[in-house]
C-alpha cells in the first residue's frame, strides 16, 4: 500500500515504515503528526484518485528529527569585470518516520 500525499507544498510518494526528507516542520521530535492532503492510495491494486483530495484519507507521521542538508555553494562571476561572489546555503530538513496511511 502506498499513498502520494502533500507535505510542505511538495508531493512525496509514502510507505509505511518507510523514513522520508520533508521540509522542516513546526512539530516537537517524537510527536505524531497527520497530514489529510492524500491526493492518491494505492491499497494493493484498488487505487482511488481524489479530485483534488481522497475524502477520508490521511497519513500519520511521526518526526524523528530535525536536520539540516549539505552545503550548496553559490559562485558568481563576471569576466573581465573584477566581480566574485560565493555564498554558502543548507537546507533545513525534517525526518519523518511514515506509520499509518488511512484510506
């Protein structure tokens, strides 16, 4: 059984007990955290496609922990022009530990 859900503003293909990179999240770690935007469940081969929702499902996560991703350098240059710039980024992440799909 899997689910495409809607987390964060992006869509993420989910399995139970499967662990997944969101979007940093507003939740405390080891709380459980329900999200309802279930736009596809796949219960082994009966899929129901929702418009843009499946009423009644949802799917229960819990977050494991907070974390940030690697570091993305930012070089600019302009030749000739005696212009550089670098600029350093690092995503803020959240695990999250998939424990129910509901639908």
């Amino acid at each position: 059984m899997y689910a495409i859900v809607e987390i964060a503003g992006q869509q993420f293909k989910v399995e139970k007990n499967k662990k997944v990179f969101v979007h940093r999240l507003q939740a405390a770690e080891g709380t459980s955290v329900d999200f309802d935007r279930v736009l596809l469940v796949d219960n082994e081969g009966s899929v129901s496609v929702g418009t843009p929702v499946v009423e009644g499902a949802k799917v229960t996560v819990k977050v494991l922990e907070h974390t940030k991703g690697d570091k993305v350098l930012v070089f600019k240059k302009k030749r000739r022009k005696s212009y550089q710039k670098m600029n350093g980024h690092r995503q803020s992440f959240t695990q999250v530990l998939i424990e129910e799909i509901v639908g």
